[in-house]
C-alpha cells in the first residue's frame, strides 16, 4: 500500500512540475524565475534560447520519465518503452547544455551557479552513459544510470518543495536559494544510490556477473 501511495505521489509530481513551463506562454508578462532577472539578460537572444530549450524539454523530459521505471511497460510494450525513452534522452542531452548556460547568470552568485552547473552535469553524463550502455546490452548499467539520470531530473520538483521550507527556516531567500541550488539533488543522489545498491543486490545473485544476471 506505502509503495503504491508513494508511486502515485511520485508520478503525480512529475507530472505537475513537468507541466510547469506552460505558465511562461499562457500567462502574460514575467513569470516564475523571469521576475528575478535584470532587463539586460531577458534581452539575451541566447539567453532566451537556452532558458526556453532548457524548461521546455527539461519538463518533457521530467513529463514523460517516470514511466520508464513502470516494470509492466517495459515487459509488455518494450518498443514503447524505446521509443519513450529516445524522446527523453534526446530531451535531457539538449536541457542539459541549456541548464549549464544559463546556471552561470543564476541568481545570488557563484555558489548558486556552481551547484546548478554540477547539476547539469551529472544528468548529462549519467543520461549520455545510459544510452550508451544500452546500446551495448549492459542492461543493469543502463537500469543504474537511468536512476541517477531521473534523481538529477526530478531536482526540479525538489527544488519547489525545498525552497519554500528553507525560506521559512532560515528567514531569508537569498541563503536559501543558494543552499537550494545544492540541496535540491544531492539528497535526490543519494536516495538513488540507495536504489541502485538494491538493483545490484538483486541483480548479482550466486556471484553472476550483472551483464550474465540481467540476460538471463
């Protein structure tokens, strides 16, 4: 019952966080983060560029992810399940790069931007080594960094949830959000670690090779 509970809330986050950039076109003026910026920046086509390829397909990528993880997908409709999952490697890779633009203008300095860009990172790699892995059929590689791949995607819910409880602890924003931009995935890897050394237990039995279990 908790674990599907915790499913539903799970998917029903991603899907809301997913579809929040649709308030930067349906609603008129600056939204969300726009209102921080300075005039200079949101006159940036580049700028732009970045900031909108990196919410747009970030929140497609968050949109549609989750259901990679459904075990009944993947057994019953594995060419969706492919095909699903090119759409979000595809997403993540350009998101990716946009979000390691534009975390060097992020708000309240460079640890702010430093934390960002880490992040940007690592859901870069673990996205781009996910896709390669199972390109290869090393299918318990590509289970681990698909983990960590969607950890580093769902910092975006985090991120909403921890900022607001950080604010009312500490009593200032400017603290909290740059505690946030470090905060908002690092708890996230390591609950995916956690996963992951469950995915190896369970995949390793009798000594087995994870390339020699996962192919069984």
């Amino acid at each position: 019952m908790i674990k599907k509970i915790s499913w539903i809330l799970f998917a029903a986050l991603s899907i809301i966080i997913g579809l929040y950039p649709l308030q930067y076109f349906l609603i008129a003026g600056r939204v969300g983060i726009l209102n921080s910026k300075p005039a200079w920046l949101l006159t940036d086509t580049f700028w732009n560029v970045a900031f909108y390829t990196h919410i747009i397909l970030g929140g497609l990528a968050l949109l549609i992810g989750w259901v990679q993880f459904s075990s009944k997908l993947r057994i019953k409709t594995p060419l969706l399940h492919r095909q699903v999952g090119k759409i979000y490697v595809g997403s993540v890779l350009l998101s990716s790069l946009a979000g390691f633009y534009i975390a060097l203008f992020a708000d309240e300095g460079p640890w702010t931007s430093f934390g960002f860009a880490c992040l940007a990172v690592i859901w870069f790699y673990t996205t781009l080594r996910a896709y390669l892995t199972v390109k290869k059929k090393q299918f318990l590689t590509h289970q681990i960094m698909m983990v960590y791949s969607y950890a580093s995607c769902f910092a975006a819910v985090t991120l909403r949830i921890w900022l607001p409880i950080l604010i009312s602890i500490i009593g200032n924003y400017r603290s909290a959000y740059i505690i946030v931009a470090w905060w908002c995935w690092l708890p996230n890897l390591f609950i995916a670690y956690l996963i992951v050394k469950g995915l190896k237990h369970k995949n390793e039995p009798d000594g087995l090779e994870p390339a020699e279990t996962i192919n069984r």
